[in-house]
C-alpha cells in the first residue's frame, strides 16, 4: 500500500469526526419510545357516513405517516384504536432536555398567570379606584380603555344608590343605561392578557438581525466603516412590544426568553410533543379564498379589522365574513429591496396598491380573505375534494414553482368559486398561510399553480404534502387524550439492549484475539472504527435509536467480523499453502476475499433498502442501522483493516502475521475435519424436507396468532389506582403505587387462567406500560394495557367488554372505580325552573346560594345551569 501516512491519518480523521458528531452520547444519540418511552396522543377521527372505518383508519394513518416522517427515521408509530381514533407514539425526550422544557413551561406559565387580568381582581381595582393604576399598563389605548370602564364603573355605583336611596322610574333607568355601559366597557377586559400560543410564537421568529434601508430608495443603509448596518430582528421587535404592552412582567418576560434560550440550545426536532400536534394541524391542508378589496370590501370594515388585529391578534380580530391569515413569506412579495422595505415598513399600505387589505401583529404580515363559503374553497362541508397530483413547474417569470390538478369535483369547485370572482384577487392558502394571491383573469376548472420565490426545502416539502391527499376522515383539531407511557419498561429495554449489544461485542473481539492474535488486535481496532462510523452517520441523520436498531448495530459487527474472516483465511492460504511472503499474501488476501464480501454486503444492502421503502416504523429502524453498517463494513473491513496491516508490515517491519491455526497447525487440522458431505447428501436432503414440514405446520397451525399487537391490532384500557390507605406506599397525588412488572404479570395470568377462551387468552401477551410519573424502582399510579385482538373474533364490541371486566375484576381492590352520579333534574324537560341569568355580581347571588360567594367576572350576562346531585355524589368544581 503506497502513501501510508496519508491513509493512516485519514482513518484518524474519519474516526475522530464520527467521535465529535456522537460526543457526548446522551445528546446526539435520540433513542426510540421502546428505548426511552414515549408520549401517547390520542386523536378522534371523524368518519365520513357510510364509511368503512378500518379503510378509513388505514388511509389516515398512512397519509400522516407521508407527511410528518417520510423517510422513516423517527421513530413515531401510528396505530387504530377501536373504530374512530388512533394512537401516534413518539420518543420522550432525553432527561435533560425534559427538565429544560420543564422549565421553559413553568416560566411560560408564570407569564401567563401574571398578564392576565382576573374578573375578581378587576373587580376589586374598580371597587377600591385603582383600576387604572394596576391594569393600565403603559399602552395608551388600553390604559384608555381602563379608565373608561373605571368611569362606568363609578357611573354605575352612583346609580345604584341614588335607586336605593329612592326608587323610581326614573332612577331604575339610570340604573340599566349605567349597567348596560359598564357591560360594554368591561367586554374584552376581564381574562385579557397574554397567550401561551402568542408567546412561543414569537419566540420562534426570525433571530437574524434585520438590514436598516433607506427609506427613498430601499437600499441597505451604510455605516462609518462601510459596512451594512443592522438594525433588531424580528423576534426582538416582538418582544419588545411585549414589554411595552406588559410593563408588569417584565421579570418574568426576561425569564421565558432565558429559559426558552437554554431549552432551544439541547433540543432537537420533535423533541416536544407540540411540535407533532402542530405538524398534524397543519399537514399540507390547501384552501383557495377570495381576498378582500382595499378599495371596494364587501361585508368587512378593514380599517376596524386593522385595529382589532393591532390590539388583539389575529384570532380575536374575526368577522363573520372575513378573517386574518399570516403571510407565508414577505420576500416573495417583493420584487426590489425598495419594495420590501415599504413592505416592512407599512404593510397596509403597501397591499393596498396592490388591492390587498394587510397589517401586521407581532413582526407578521397579515392578509384579510373572505371566509364565507361563496368565496372560500375548503374542506370543511361541502362537497369533497381533493388534490390528484402535485409536480414541479415553472411560472412565467421563470422560477421554480408548484403545479398541481384537482380531482372532478375539484375542478367542480374552484370553477363555482372563480366564476363569480374575476378580475379579483384569489389567495392559495396552505397550512394556513397566504403563498400567493393573483388575479382571477377567467375562471379556471381542475389545475393551478403555488408560485414564489421557495427555495429547495419548501418546494420538497409542498410536494410532498400536497402528493401525501386529503384526509379522508376528519383529525380532531387537538388529541383527546396525551400520556406519557413507559418511561420504566424504556430504561429496562435500554439497559438490557446496551447490555446484550455490549456483551456481544466484547466476546467477539476476545474470540477474535483469541484466535487471530495480532491479527485479531488489528480487527478489533477497525471494529471500534465500524462502530463510531455507525453511530456518527445515525447522530449525523437525526435517526432514531429503536431496540431493533440496537440488533441491527450488533449484527453489523458480527458482519463486519465476518469480513475481517474472509480476509484473515485467504491470507492464512497464501501463507501456508502457497508459501507467499507476508506483503503478498495480504494483497492476494484482500483480492480473493473481495468477491465474497461484496457479494454479501450487496445482498444485505437490497434488503435493507426494502425494509426501509416498505417496512413499518420499528423495522424501518433496523433496517436503517443495517444499511449504515453496510456501508461501514465496506469502510473498515476493506480499507481500515488494509492501513493497519499496511503499518504492520511496512511502518513496524514485521515479516510474519501470527495466528492460532498458523502457530499450532494442529488447529487448522481439528477445524477442518474430513468429512464426505456429498456422500451423506440424500440424509441431509431428507433431513432438511422434514424440518421444513415441521416448521410449515407450526405455522398454519398458530394461524394469525403467531403475530403480535403491532400486526393484528388489539385493546388499549388506562389504569389508573385508587387513593392510598394508611401504610401503604403513594405518589405525590395520594395514589396507591403498583410495580409494572407486577401488574403486567397479573394480567398475562388471566390469560393463562383462560387458555380456552378464545378473547381472554389473549391477555398472555398482553404488555403493561407506566403512564406519567414513576418511582426509581418503577412503579406508578397509571398504567396503559395492550392486549392483541383474537384472531377468530373481530367484533370489537364483544372483545373489548370482555378483556375490561376481566381486567377491573382482577384489580378491584386497588383501581379507582367510581360509580356514575346521579342529579335531580337532569332529565327534567323543564329546564328554565334551573336556569338563572347571571346579572349579579357573585354567582351566589346570581343562583340564590349565599354560600357561593365567587366572582361573575366575564360571565355576567350568560346563564347558570344548577342541578343537584342525589346518588354517588363526587366533588365537584
């Protein structure tokens, strides 16, 4: 080998980059839900009527699996729950980066707390006269706000005594015309303050500093050193503003923005599971809609739009006909640095020359559409529609673009929406931000086209998304249910999997040593370099460590081992058998023993591209690691164990390359025993016939009960204990503490009690996980049970009955049972004899219960509903 040098030093490169990308471990290295747990949201799905629901299941699942995880390599799993619900499981993050978003929302949290304004605490500042100086704040138009209702306030006191003192028509009506404003005043006061949603958004916004132009040409501005200069981004514009808006809590402020900062430095996609709740909110749903004109708005004030955008945000500031939508890009609304600057400037005004109605909240840009169903193109009622296919294209300026077709009814619709609207302009929706708004020239049928100036990233993910089609059954906006599952059986799946892939690793490097010698010393070597490549490449992909990618890294050694054989035994032949010099035998070695390793490796690697397209969540993962340690083993086995022999024959001078079968031929000679194994083929034939009928039968005889839950579905029932007795051991909430081990092994029991029925005996596979907090030794108050459907049986109305009696009859005594209430007047069709108007200012005067002396607050003007509870009466708030 020439230039030994240089190659050593490109193996001490290799090996000290794939050191760095995985160092330190516990934070490059994300593990799977089986490694670490996970979090479980449960959402509801919508069914269309007269619909298949296990069709309809499948093809939800398989589209959000499109567009949340395309390539496979997190490890989120998607699985039906009964007939109208699915379950998507994705890993916990790691300890530290869950204590740093603990923090971050408890700081969110406190924030929150702190701007908003309480009815009872307003309530007192006006009693007391200081409305203004606790609520103001230092915005003007708000403190105004507070000061008119202080006025109605004190309005509506004097009122109130001049009726007391004497009641007449006229002091009556000075009494209502005085509630009557102090209710207008209060409106939109009372639970104001800031929203976790606002907050997080605005610490998501661009952190890059923004060019200062000016304002003639739009040129960037220079400053004494020649340079650009900068101005605050974005992100520090907004929380500026909400500084200025909350002079209150600016010390909470500073702590959100420091706590979000350490947070953000140690987590990585999909670390939180609002990250996934946000990609299913919004995963590629495409809408067309009517803007509104600037200059002719039909239905919609937009200078009263603007000012409810400017002081309370786009959610709040709706109409019935119209409603704010962000702006994907303001870049692609420019064509001049000029032009942007008027853009960042004054969007109002500069979408007004363009018949557009704008403005801005919180550094975005913000479009007014039309919302009515005449004028908006949407999946929401209606006739269903959906997208055929989506390309790639170009627009007639020559950029990149999105092209895509409409199915029929499709093309029915946006032929009704456009018809009636042209020559105004018609804004493509994705995801809930505005991409483009042209000019309806004629009305268009079944194609159209997203144009921008999108830079690889956004047109991959357009496509993707737009080709992943609509959902067939309707997402519920948010889960129905969010756990935190099996955080003990993850440690204890760790623990034994880096056992297992430990202890593996080190029998083979001891038998190699053993065995080779010296050679095996410098197989082991490029087996340390074969393991950090591994590991490097899935810390560089953000691929996810699953217990089948522990195999898989296992098995990757043991190839890799097997390479290293290959070689070792060509050259062991020219040493003994043909006598070649030791420089020799190596380069004939790795020759002949080339053919076979990548015969093998290539076998390996179109089996592992199959598990990879085609595979499920957990088998992807495996089939992730093989490939990689394919390709490792092509870097080590044929190039790093090369350099090191290289060193050893021409660095160290070393004519000779012991081994045990060398050294002792004595060892080759019991290895290789002389046996006629053509002679003894009919045996061997038959022997194998009758093996393979065996194994034949025992499969058709399990039938489908040789799979488990993830391949034939099955029972999810959440357990939660009873409240704790005296002795006995309870988490922070009083809850009595079970062993997961335990409870799963007293689940399985009933199945084995039960082997003859068909439903029960299922339970032997059943899987217990801990749900939210658990101890060090693993126990917890909540428990998930899955259990596999019956192969014979697919009624779920009779399976799921049968496994939850047997489950709550087995844990009876220490479940948290509670039987269903009872209240008077809950079928009563009388319903005004319960039913009071809250027009008082507690509720117990409102409802005539002195005892209830809590607040009205925002309430005033809506009804109580008041029936009484008569059997099984629980606390209630």
């Amino acid at each position: 080998m020439k230039r030994i040098g240089l190659h050593l030093a490109s193996v001490l490169a290799v090996s000290l980059l794939m050191l760095w990308m995985v160092w330190p471990p516990k934070d490059t290295l994300r593990l799977g839900k089986d490694l670490r747990g996970g979090v479980s949201l449960i959402y509801a799905v919508k069914l269309p009527p007269d619909a298949k629901s296990d069709q309809v299941l499948k093809q939800v699942i398989e589209v959000l699996k499109q567009r949340v995880n395309p390539t496979g390599v997190l490890d989120i799993s998607f699985a039906p729950q009964g007939r109208d619900r699915i379950e998507v499981v994705m890993p916990l993050p790691s300890p530290e980066v869950q204590a740093k978003q603990a923090a971050f929302r408890e700081a969110l949290g406190a924030l929150v707390k702190r701007t908003r304004i309480d009815a009872g605490d307003l309530d007192q500042a006006l009693a007391a006269g200081k409305a203004v100086e606790q609520f103001g704040g230092t915005d003007p138009a708000f403190r105004d706000r507070i000061a008119k209702l202080q006025a109605s306030f004190d309005a509506f006191q004097k009122a109130k005594s001049a009726l007391a003192a004497s009641a007449s028509p006229a002091t009556e009506d000075a009494m209502a015309r005085a509630e009557i404003e102090l209710d207008r005043s209060r409106d939109g006061i009372a639970g104001r303050g800031l929203s976790e949603a606002r907050v997080t958004g605005i610490l998501n916004l661009d952190k890059a500093p923004q060019l200062v132009r000016d304002p003639a040409t739009g040129a960037p501005k220079k400053g004494a050193d020649g340079q650009n200069e900068t101005g605050p981004s974005i992100r520090e514009k907004a929380i500026t503003t909400l500084r200025t808006e909350n002079p209150i809590a600016g010390p909470e402020i500073d702590r959100v923005v420091a706590a979000w900062a350490d947070y953000e430095r140690m987590r990585t996609s999909l670390d939180d599971p609002e990250d996934l709740k946000r990609l299913f909110r919004g995963a590629g749903v495409l809408e067309f809609r009517i803007a509104v004109s600037e200059r002719a708005p039909e239905g919609v004030n937009p200078q009263q739009m603007r000012e409810e955008l400017k002081a309370r945000g786009p959610v709040t500031g709706q109409s019935p006909n119209a409603a704010w939508f962000p702006i994907n890009d303001v870049k692609q609304w420019a064509d001049s640095p000029a032009q942007r600057a008027a853009l960042e400037q004054d969007p109002a005004a500069f979408l007004a020359g363009r018949d557009l109605v704008g403005g801005s909240y919180d550094g975005r840009v913000y479009m007014l559409l039309y919302t009515t169903p005449d004028r908006s193109l949407t999946h929401s009622g209606g006739k269903p529609w959906s997208i055929e296919r989506a390309s790639r294209g170009v627009d007639e300026l020559g950029r990149t673009s999105v092209s895509f077709k409409l199915d029929q009814s499709g093309g029915q619709e946006m032929s009704r929406l456009t018809g009636p609207n042209v020559q105004k302009p018609m804004a493509i929706v994705l995801d809930g931000q505005v991409y483009t708004a042209p000019t309806l020239q004629s009305r268009i049928g079944g194609s159209g086209q997203i144009t921008g100036s999108f830079g690889e990233e956004e047109i991959r993910y357009l496509i993707r998304v737009l080709s992943a089609g609509a959902l067939e059954g309707q997402l519920s906006p948010e889960p129905v249910s969010v756990s935190v599952l099996g955080p003990s059986l993850g440690s204890d799946n760790l623990q034994k999997g880096l056992t297992a892939v430990g202890l593996s690793v080190i029998v083979l490097a001891i038998v190699k040593i053993l065995y080779y010698l010296v050679a095996g010393a410098i197989a082991d070597l490029s087996l340390i370099v074969n393991a950090l490549v591994i590991f490097g490449v899935m810390a560089f992909m953000d691929a996810t460590f699953t217990l089948p990618g522990l195999a898989g890294v296992a098995l990757s050694m043991a190839i890799a081992v097997d390479a290293n054989v290959l070689i070792y035994e060509r050259i062991r032949e020219e040493l003994v058998n043909n006598k070649e010099p030791l420089r020799n035998a190596i380069r004939l070695g790795f020759q002949r023993a080339f053919a076979a390793i990548f015969d093998g490796n290539i076998a390996n690697l179109i089996i592992c591209t199959v598990l990879v397209l085609f595979a499920g969540t957990e088998v992807k993962g495996f089939g992730v690691t093989m490939a990689i340690g394919v390709f490792a083993t092509f870097i080590t086995g044929l190039w790093v164990t090369r350099v090191f022999l290289a060193v050893w024959t021409e660095w160290l001078g070393q004519k000779k390359l012991p081994m045990l079968a060398i050294v002792f031929p004595g060892v080759a000679r019991t290895l290789q025993p002389a046996i006629d194994w053509i002679r003894m083929r009919g045996l061997l034939v038959g022997a194998s016939l009758v093996l393979t009928v065996i194994c034949l039968y025992g499969i058709v005889h399990r039938g489908a009960d040789i799979f488990e839950t993830e391949f034939r579905g099955g029972v999810s029932i959440t357990m939660t204990t009873r409240n704790a007795k005296a002795g006995e051991q309870a988490d922070a909430a009083g809850h009595l503490l079970l062993s997961r081990a335990d409870v799963e092994k007293r689940v399985q029991e009933i199945g084995e009690q039960n082997p003859e029925d068909p439903i029960l005996s299922e339970l032997r596979a059943a899987t217990a996980l801990t749900v939210g907090e658990q101890t060090a030794d693993f126990r917890a108050s909540t428990f998930q049970i899955k259990i596999p459907n019956p192969s014979s049986i697919d009624d779920e109305t009779k399976i799921t009955p049968t496994v939850t009696n047997a489950v709550v009859k087995a844990f009876a005594s220490e479940m948290d049972a509670r039987l269903p209430s009872k209240f008077t007047g809950s079928g009563d069709a009388a319903h005004a004899k319960h039913t009071f108007p809250l027009e008082k200012d507690t509720i117990g005067a409102s409802v005539n219960r002195p005892g209830l002396d809590r607040a009205v607050g925002n309430f005033r003007g809506g009804v109580a509903v008041v029936i009484e509870c008569r059997h099984f009466c629980m606390p209630m708030t």
